[in-house]
C-alpha cells in the first residue's frame, strides 16, 4: 500500500518540523514507526534498529 503524494509531504513537513524543535530546545524525540520513510524525513541522530524474528 503506498501513500498519496500529499500525504508525504505532510510526513516529511511535520517530521523536519519535530526533529528542529527538538534541536533547538536541546530535547530529545523517542518515535517508533513501521514505515521506513518517516525515518529517513526526520534525519535522527540516534537510530535502534529492533528486529523480531517469528
């Protein structure tokens, strides 16, 4: 299932927009998503990478 292109520049706005906020006020962001996109928008500084296996 792929996003409408309008809904991915909304992710990519309000990710840019959350990761600079937080850098600016020296805070931290703890996210957790299934969709790979989200993190490549928000450039973090730190990832951890979870993978379960069944």
């Amino acid at each position: 299932m792929s996003l409408h292109p309008h809904w991915i520049e909304i992710r990519k706005i309000v990710a840019y927009n959350l990761q600079k906020s937080a850098r600016q006020q020296a805070k931290a962001v703890l996210a957790t998503t299934t969709h790979t996109g989200l993190f490549e928008d928000s450039d973090p500084s730190v990832q951890a990478k979870i993978i379960v296996k069944h």
